[in-house]
C-alpha cells in the first residue's frame, strides 16, 4: 500500500542547529499514526515540513503520490492538510461557528455576497452544528457562545471538529490531551478514533504513552532529527518504546516503514 503522505531525506536547519537531518516519514491511508521523541529530537519541525509552515532545505514530500512543495500552511490547508497546533489557533471572543469557519468564511449566494460581501451567518452556523454533532460534541448547546466559556476539552473537541470538517486527506494533531483533565482526554480520544472511522488518516504527536499506545496504530519514533524506527504498540511495552527514544535500548533492526 503506498502512504498517503510521505517524507523523503528531509533537512531544515536553523543555523547550526540541524532539526531535521535527512528524515524519512510515512503515513498510510486511514491509519493513527503517533510521532513521539524528546524535547528537541525534531518532531515539531517534521510535522512543520509536512503541512507546509516550514519550508525543508532538502528532501521531497509527496501527498498521494504527488510531489508537494507547500510554502504556507494556508496552501496545505487547500490540498486537504489540517494541523491542530496545541495553541489550537482560536479567537477566544468569536463564536464557535465563527472560529470553526475562521479564514474560510461563507458569503450569501448572489449579489449580496458577490458584491456586498455579506457573510452567510445561518449557513455557517448549520454546518457548524452538523458537523459538531456528528462528531459527538452536542453537549455544546449554543453554536453562538463565545469560545472562551468553553472548557479546554470542549475547545479542543471544537478545534478536531473544524479540523475534521475541513481537513479532506490527513490531520495532524500536537499534543492533543496536554492541558485537559482525565474526563477531558477521554472525550478527545474517543473523538480521535471517531475521525478515524471516518477513514481520514491522523498525525498524533503526543508525550502521553497511555493515549499514544491507546489509540495509534503505527508509532513512528523520533530521535536526533531523524525516524529511528517505526513499531507497531501491540508489539512492544511503554517502556521500550521510551528506551528506544531516549537511546537507552537498541531500536529494532527491522523496522515497520513503508
């Protein structure tokens, strides 16, 4: 099976810090795939590289077999890449269908949208609704409160949802559970996987091992800048695949990527 969206021999550096060094990465059609490492190994640069906020000095990335070559997220994004940073990019006083539809805003058919430039206020805020309870999300009652009366689950519940609704190939998610309680993370697991039923493929970057070994079907381990190996969770413990990481243990000879 040929992966989805695929890095070959990447390269950023930032000065004499080389972040990534000739990196390989590769995500397969419908799959969760985790990234983990420790601070620093590159993983915010690598996804970076992929969904097109960094610019890689060297290598290639392919999206379905075609060669990309993004210069902004705002082009990834087109191409069908949605990346949920764990800043989760929201405006806290505007609407949740006002955040979900941020940059990409609906105008009424017709003249007063062509020429008046009118937004579509009724059609955004339905699709917004749509899309949130399909996702599960309908404990959020009113799609006009502002997103800052939101609890961090329910911002990070929205933050997928606009992700999902929008990101059509892949979506990427950093550190999706950090700041939330255990009731919380469990509503964003569960929204992982739902997204995932959908067939869509998902970038996990987490440093939660439960969450990550939980959910992910492939587990792509970073160090130093570079793929060290790619394991498969059903076949290796928590503590192996932190050994692996930090270099205390030998990393399979044999590894998983495509």
């Amino acid at each position: 099976m040929e992966p989805i969206l695929k890095g070959r021999g990447l390269v950023k550096r930032y000065g004499k810090v080389t972040a990534l060094d000739h990196c390989d990465f590769d995500l397969m059609p419908g799959e969760i795939l985790a990234v983990i490492g420790d601070n620093g190994a590159g993983k915010s640069s690598l996804i970076k590289a992929v969904s097109g906020a960094v610019v890689p000095d060297e290598g290639e990335v392919f999206l379905e077999g075609k060669k990309i070559s993004f210069t902004s997220p705002i082009q990834a994004r087109e191409a069908g890449i949605e990346t949920v940073y764990q800043t989760l990019a929201m405006s806290p006083a505007l609407s949740i269908a006002d955040n979900m539809f941020m940059g990409r805003e609906l105008r009424k058919p017709g003249f007063m949208g062509k020429w008046l430039r009118q937004l579509d206020r009724a059609e955004m805020e339905r699709l917004a609704r749509d899309k949130l309870t399909e996702l599960g999300l309908m404990t959020i009652q009113n799609i006009n409160q502002a997103v800052e009366t939101l609890s961090g689950g329910q911002r990070q519940g929205v933050a997928v949802a606009r992700a999902a609704a929008f990101g059509s190939k892949v979506i990427i998610l950093d550190e999706p559970t950090a700041a939330l309680g255990v009731k919380e993370s469990r509503k964003v697991l569960e929204l992982i996987q739902d997204v995932k039923s959908r067939g869509i493929p998902i970038i996990l970057i987490s440093h939660n091992m439960p969450h990550v070994f939980e959910v992910a079907d492939r587990i792509h381990v970073h160090r130093l800048g570079k793929r060290l190996c790619v394991i498969n969770p059903k076949d290796y413990t928590m503590s192996d695949a932190v050994a692996f990481m930090t270099g205390a243990k030998e990393a399979p000879a044999q590894t998983e990527a495509a």
